[in-house]
C-alpha cells in the first residue's frame, strides 16, 4: 500500500498489486479487514459494511507520483469538484456509456 485517503462516501487507495493476487482477491481482502476492524472496535453505532461494488483503475508507473497528490490531497479536490461529477467524467473520457451519455 502507498497510501490510502477516504472522504464520506469513497475512499482511495494506491497499491502495488502482487503478480499473483487478482484486483478482486485484494479489494475482498481490504474491505473483509477494515469492515472486520471497525465492527470489532465499535467506531459507529450501527454494522458497518462496503457496498457491493468498487471501480480500480491501472496507472502508468510515470504517473505513480501524480496519483499519490491526487489521493493525498482529496479532500480539497472535493470541494471543488463532487466525487459523482469526476467519476462521470473518467467514464466519458475512457468510453464507457452512462444513463447521462446514452
């Protein structure tokens, strides 16, 4: 892990991933663990649990530093720009159709 930063509603995470782990082993590991962790150390009233979903997204090596800011820095980047417009934007720019683009 290289870092980790998490707003209300998402949280960011910047790893290596090992040759021999699927994005799917590694997220299920990290969302059992900390899911685990909170429940046991009773930081919220009710039963904390994940979503079902996550979006993961490959980065170039050169762009490692880059994403590092980015993720270190989120919370002042969410105030200028909301999580669901950003996320709308990457899907637009990568092709992806969404309801907003159909």
């Amino acid at each position: 892990m290289k870092i980790i930063n998490g707003m209300p509603d998402h949280v960011h995470c910047l790893f290596l991933l090992n040759r021999e782990k699927s994005i799917a082993e590694v997220i299920k590991q990290i969302k059992g663990s900390s899911s685990h962790f909170i429940n046991q150390n009773d930081f919220i009233n009710e039963k904390f649990a994940w979503q079902t979903g996550y979006a993961a997204y490959s980065v170039a090596e050169s762009a490692l530093n880059s994403v590092f800011q980015y993720i270190q820095n989120q919370k002042n980047h969410h105030q200028k720009q909301s999580f669901d417009n950003e996320y709308l934007q990457l899907l637009k720019l990568y092709g992806f159709e969404t309801e907003e683009n159909e």
